[in-house]
C-alpha cells in the first residue's frame, strides 16, 4: 500500500513538473477537485480523445458523432431521473467534520479484504514452486474466508443501494466497524441523500421556471436528438450516436487527483437497437472495447471487468472495465443495457414519438439502448499511470544510471518527434535543424529544443513521452543526414533528412492503433 501511495505521488508530482496537468487557480491556492491540462497534457487528452472517435466513429459506417449544448432544457433532467434520484448517500464524521460517501467507505473496506487475499496469494506463490493460483483462492482456509465476507458485504451494500436504503447503509457502516480514514473516529452521522446536480439562472428569470442544469452526464442530448439524427443521416437500427463532451457533478468527496472530478470530460456511444437483441449487443461491445483499451498497450493484466452489484431501475445488465491504478482496481469504463427507459421517459414527458419503424420488421417500437461510456479524465490517469516508468538506462551496466521515461504509444505521445541540434552556437547546425523543424512540423506535432545538453535533452523527452529525438550534427552539414534515437530501445540510426517527416509519419500514426 506505502509502494503505491508513493508511485501515485510520483505520478502527480510528474504531471505538475512536465506541464500536463495543473492545479486550477493555482495562484489563489486553487479550487478543490478542479485541474487544468498544460501544454502537454492537452496534447495527450486531445489524442486519446482522436483515437476514440476515429475508433467509435470512423471506423464504423452505422455510427455518427454530435456535439450537444451542455444547458438543456430542465424537463430533460425531469425525464432521465436526475431531478429526483440522482443522489449519492453522503455521511459525516462528527469528530474530524469530514464528508464521505457511504457506498465508497464500504467499498474501500471490501478493497481492504481484497488486498488481503491478494497478499495470502503473492506469499503462497513464493513458497510453492508449482503453485495454481485459482485452486489456492478455492481452498485456502483464511482466502475463502475473505472472499465470503466481501460477497456479503457487496451483496448487502448492492441492495442498500438499489432500494435507497440509508439506514442500512449506516448499520453497514457501523456494523463493519468502518472508521474515518483520517482520524480513526467511528463517530458517524446518519446517511442522508445528497443531488449532484449544478443548478444555475436562465437569464434574469428567477425561481423554478428559470432554473437550468449543468448537465452531469452527455447522454440526454444524444437521446432527445434521436429523431433528428436518424432521419437526416438515414440510419437504420442498429446504429449508434456518438460524443465527446464536459459534464459536471457536486461531487461531495472528490479525490484521487484527476480520478473524481467535479468538472470532467465523457466519451460515450449509445446505440439503438431492436428489443430483444440486447444481449448479443451488450457482449459484442464488451469485448470490442476491452480490445480498444489493450490496443494502446496496456497489459491485460491490468484490465478486468466488474459486474455492478447494484443495477439501475432501467438497466437490465451493466459491466465496469476496471483499470489497475495504483490506487487499485477502479472503473475506466462502463457498458449498460438501458433497455427503453430514457427514449420511452422522453416521449412520456414531452408528447413526442420516439419510436422507429423498423422495414426488416415492418413494425414501429422505442429502440432499446446498449451504452458504452468511458472518462476521458480517467482515460489520461490510466494512460499516465501505466506509461510512466523509472528504469535502468538500456545497455547500461550501472543499477545507478536510471531514466524516468513515459512509455506512451507513439500515435498517443504529445509530442512525436524533437529536432536538436547538437551544438547551439554552430549556425549552420541550428539552421539545418530549424529547416528540419519546419518541414515536420507540417504533419506531426514535433519540438525544437536547444536548451541544453543533449543527454539532458534526451532525458527531458524521455520524461513527456517522445517516442523519437531527432539529433542535426556536424556529420549532417557533411552528408545530410540525422541520428534518429527510439525512446524505448535508444538505438540510433542515420537517416537523409528527406526521409525523415515521412518515417516519423509513419511510425506515430493513429492508423497504428485502429488496425
């Protein structure tokens, strides 16, 4: 646990020092749970967020994109539940004044006994050379004992949660001696419910006529332009609306650096389908997204998926994928059958069909849904967390001689390549390399830099992700031709300088990841 914690200080520390995320407001001691993306951040958000659209949208022939307006009008919310049910359970320590979540309390005491388990697991493997881990989690007194408590409490904690029930999740807490994580104490306060909605003016309108939403989540404003997309791109069931957009959440614990946030970022995808197809889509969509995610190089290892304890009312399946961050297994990314409540609640309140008419049936019904919907935020932190890395320089002798080298897919890294020129006080070098820099940067998000030695250049590079340094030296102004040096392996090779906007081209493009 004391290894992760610091891992993930090292990670946040990482992000502040080379420029991808800052703490909002930061001169004003900033603004809880709020951050902002620096020059480099901002380059990898906005390519992990290419990737998914090209992957989501591109790529498939019955899904297209929109962009909605976060204010929407406020029976939208009325209709999707958020008015009256959109509620965490919060409860508060009276002794220490703190404010938490009682389902995440919980949870956090079940991720305790799951490390437990784990920890019997990683012991016993040392000891037996022959060990099969799946019969030792099956007869291991101590281990099935963990894992029948966890049962229990999830199983217990997922009734609470779909009844609403907060007097069981006080007993919960009370019954597994839950304390607050700071003080000890278990001095609680009853749970209560608490709307995570952002509320605002319409104008100079007051009161409940005027009154609007920040939006918390994207999906509405695909449903209630389900109409409007379907007949002016002439989709036919199934097809999917796709989009990605900032949505907002009162948060009452936001924590976890970028993990929870109170303003955050959505990809989702909901595709309209046939009632009664359901399940076959619902499995198709696990598995294609499990296989976007592993395509930017996480090991599968790191990846799982998680069956909700607790569904919605409309959902009738709902899986998490669930990314190792170095806080533990957390959601990435959620896949729901939504059935026909939000299209059926939409029509309900406004008057309006939302039906299609289906010519392979020759009958008119309300679409079902299959939603796939990933954090964009979350998506960085995941990135970050499994690229990031402190090694033994390669081909290096010395334990001593490490690196900090940010192992990103090259058609994600920020930047895709950096021009140095090997001596900044030689003109003929620097304008070979600024020549070099121009023609680049053209078609690939490249850096100039100069302001340093090389193998602190390199080191720097290393550090934000750039899979490959460019080096103009004296050989060049003698035979036009550049070391090329690969991030991961540091093999260098010579290359005409005519060559080289189009092997870096071709080495970093997003075509990489959708084959």
């Amino acid at each position: 646990m004391a290894q992760q914690n610091d891992q993930f200080k090292a990670l946040v520390a990482h992000c502040k020092e080379y420029g991808f995320i800052y703490q909002s407001s930061e001169i004003y001691d900033g603004l809880s749970a709020v951050y902002d993306y620096g020059p480099y951040g901002s380059l990898l958000k906005n390519n992990l967020k290419e990737y998914w659209w090209k992957a989501m949208v591109q790529m498939h022939d019955n899904i297209v994109g929109i962009d909605a307006a976060i204010f929407m009008h406020p029976k939208t919310w009325k209709a999707s539940g958020h008015v009256d049910a959109f509620n965490d359970p919060l409860v508060d320590n009276k002794d220490s004044k703190k404010r938490y979540r009682a389902d995440v309390l919980i949870e956090d005491h079940i991720d305790k006994l799951e490390a437990k388990i784990n920890k019997e697991v990683e012991k016993a493997s040392k000891r037996f050379a022959d060990f099969d881990e799946q019969m030792f989690r099956q007869t291991n007194t101590r281990v099935v004992e963990y894992q029948e408590k966890m049962d229990a409490i999830a199983r217990r904690l997922g009734a609470a949660m779909t009844k609403g029930d907060m007097v069981e999740l006080k007993a919960i807490i009370d019954d597994l001696e839950i304390a607050d994580p700071d003080t000890g104490s278990r001095d609680w306060t009853e749970v209560r419910q608490f709307n995570l909605m952002f509320s605002t003016q319409l104008g100079n309108i007051a009161g409940e006529e005027g009154k609007l939403y920040l939006r918390p989540e994207t999906a509405q404003g695909i449903f209630v332009n389900f109409l409007n997309v379907q007949k002016t791109t002439r989709q036919k069931i199934p097809f999917g609306i796709a989009q990605i957009g900032k949505a907002f959440r009162n948060e009452i614990v936001a924590r976890q650096f970028i993990f929870r946030m109170r303003e955050f970022e959505q990809m989702e995808m909901q595709f309209f389908i046939q009632p009664g197809t359901q399940q076959k889509w619902y499995e198709y969509w696990k598995a294609a997204r499990l296989a976007w995610h592993q395509k930017t190089g996480t090991p599968a290892a790191k990846l799982r998926f998680h069956d909700h304890d607790n569904l919605a009312h409309y959902a009738d399946a709902a899986v998490d994928i669930q990314f190792e961050f170095p806080f533990g297994f957390k959601e990435l990314e959620g896949i729901h059958s939504r059935t026909d409540f939000d299209l059926s609640s939409h029509q309900e309140l406004s008057g309006k069909k939302l039906t299609y008419f289906d010519p392979a049936t020759n009958e008119s019904y309300v679409p079902y849904v299959l939603e796939t919907s990933v954090g964009c935020d979350r998506m960085f932190l995941a990135m970050m967390s499994n690229a990031l890395v402190t090694e033994q320089v390669p081909g290096s002798d010395d334990p001593n001689n490490t690196r900090e080298v940010l192992k990103l897919h090259p058609a994600l890294a920020p930047i895709k390549a950096a021009i140095l020129p090997l001596k900044r006080t030689e003109d003929r070098i620097v304008a070979k390399a600024k020549e070099l820099f121009d023609k680049l940067k053209i078609s690939s998000q490249c850096q100039y830099d100069d302001t340093g030695s090389i193998g602190k250049l390199y080191r720097r590079q290393d550090a934000i992700g750039t899979p490959f340094c460019i080096t103009v030296d004296f050989d060049t102004l003698e035979d036009n031709t550049v070391t090329v040096r690969d991030r991961d392996t540091l093999t260098q090779e010579r290359v005409p300088l005519e060559n080289v906007p189009a092997l870096v081209r071709d080495r970093t493009d997003m075509s990489l990841l959708l084959g």
